[in-house]
C-alpha cells in the first residue's frame, strides 16, 4: 500500500515473540487472505491514516462521479484471493485524465461460489450505487482503489426531487471545509480503526457544527453539484 497521507496500511505480525519485517508481515498477510477466502471469515485488523478532505481531493489520481453498472467478481489463478471487478459509467470527470464512458476497479473481497472475503473497513461500491470516487490510483493493485478507503467514497441520493450526498455510511454530508478551516473540537482522530467506516475531517455530518454559521443553521445536505464545486475549488487552490 502507499505511504503516510495516502491509504495507509498496517499489518501487525509475530510468531513467537519475534517481530517480522513489513515485508515478511505483507507477505504473511497475503497468504492469510487466501486462507481466509477458503474459510469464508471476514479479514480484519485493518489501520487506516485519517486524512482530511482537501488532502484527499489533492491527492487522489482520478475523481468522478459515476453510477455502478456491473459486478464480475473472479477468484485469481496465482493468488487464489476473491477480487469484485466494478464497472462505472463515467457521469462528469472532476480531476484528472478521463478514463473514457466506463472505468473497471479492482476490490479485494466479494463472494465467488459461495465463498466469500471481506475486508473491515472496506466497502466495495454497491450495484446500481451513485456516487463521487477518489481513485488512490488506476493502474495499482490496491485492497481498495479508493483514497483513504471510506474517507473518498461518497454517495448520492435522490432526495425531494434533489440529488444530495451522502457518505458511505449514508449521513448526510452538510459541508465540506478545507484543514485550515476545520474547528479543533470536531476534527477526526489521525488514526482511524477497521470497520470505522468514518469519513474525511472536514465533511461536515452534523448540522449542530454549522451553529457557528446562523445562515447555514437550517440547509439542506449539499447536492452533487455543490459537493463537486467545492472540490474542484479546492484542487485548484
């Protein structure tokens, strides 16, 4: 996985008593995986490094609305590991180069003949699912391509004739505000634990944190197009 800012990945191992090196535990890991794709138990001890929302809009390789059109889930000869193959029809490219109509991402997990593997924390998008996606990359072979996991995944909802966000836990996303702006009180934790399915500091969940703001007391959820114009703002800063 990548480094500091990016999808941070840890994987704690030792046999008895003796720390292995991350290469070793990442190998072990991978050799856990297979197992646990034959045993059908979900993978946990998942970390992951918070990050905030303009870090993820500033470093994900690829941003865009789309809408899940199929799942094609594979056991893979080599590795015998479960990947769900995810194929989106591209709506609107917000950064990046255009990955043409359709765009096909690789997930770690699914269930393959009634078998199956599930990563903690890790929320493979769901078929017919609408959403905005902060692609870690395009060409990598990640557990999961999206930033930071839950922190570059988000939904849209049709909601009153409107088209509102949400994150992938489905609370309604009000704001979204760049580091410098985020109020100590309500920043995330730098560390975020498996199955936190938390978003990125700075998406604003909760209108009682707008209270500060009496103008925007009483709005609605952003919409997709008040989400997608904030983050192209924020990239172009």
């Amino acid at each position: 996985m990548t480094a500091a800012h990016s999808t941070s990945f840890r994987t704690d191992c030792s046999i008895s008593g003796l720390a292995l090196s991350p290469a070793v535990a990442g190998l072990l890991f991978l050799s856990f995986l297979s197992i646990i794709s034959f045993l059908s138990l979900p993978v946990s001890a998942t970390t992951l490094v918070g990050m905030a929302i303009d870090e993820v809009a500033a470093e994900a390789e690829l941003v865009f609305e789309g809408e899940v059109i199929e799942h094609n889930v594979r056991r893979e000869a080599a590795s015998g590991l479960i990947h769900t193959y995810v194929t989106f029809n591209v709506l609107d490219v917000i950064k990046g180069a255009s990955p043409g109509a359709t765009l096909e991402l690789r997930f770690t997990g699914g269930q393959f003949n009634g078998q199956i593997v599930e990563i903690s924390g890790s929320t493979i998008p769901a078929a017919g699912e609408h959403g905005i996606y902060f692609v870690e990359s395009t060409s990598e072979n990640l557990l999961n391509p999206l930033l930071g996991w839950s922190q570059g995944h988000y939904l849209i909802v049709e909601e009153d004739g409107q088209q509102q966000m949400r994150t992938n836990s489905r609370q309604p996303v009000m704001e979204i505000q760049s580091a410098a702006n985020v109020p100590m009180l309500i920043r995330r934790p730098q560390q975020l634990k498996s199955g936190s399915g938390d978003t990125a500091s700075g998406v604003v969940t909760d209108q009682s944190a707008l209270s500060q703001h009496p103008q925007q007391s009483q709005q609605q959820p952003l919409s997709a197009d008040e989400f997608k114009a904030r983050i192209r703002a924020m990239i172009s800063q």
